[in-house]
C-alpha cells in the first residue's frame, strides 16, 4: 500500500472540490459559516469514498 499517492490523491481531490464548492456557492467571508452544509454536501456528492474516508 502506498500511502504517499493515496495522500496525494486526498488532497488533489479534496482542493478541486473545495474550489467548485467555492465558486458554485459564491462563498465568501459573510457566508462561510451559512455555506458549511451545503460544501459538505457538495464534497460528499463529488468525491469518491475512498477518497472522502481518511487516511490512519
């Protein structure tokens, strides 16, 4: 098993997704905190599992 590109694949993963959450739900510093549920949901829906399961 290697880790270091699993790790690789989280965090590739996980900065795309952060960035289309960003953007589709024009999230700013007056909305972050509102927008919460909805970016969890939008990094849920577009992730893999193994991607969104963490890495011990």
């Amino acid at each position: 098993m290697n880790l270091g590109t699993d790790a690789r694949a989280v965090v590739m993963g996980g900065h795309s997704v952060g960035v289309y959450a960003f953007l589709r739900y024009a999230v700013n510093e007056r909305n972050f905190a509102s927008s919460e549920a909805a970016i969890r949901a939008t990094i849920t829906e577009l992730l893999p599992e193994h991607l969104r399961t963490p890495i011990v």
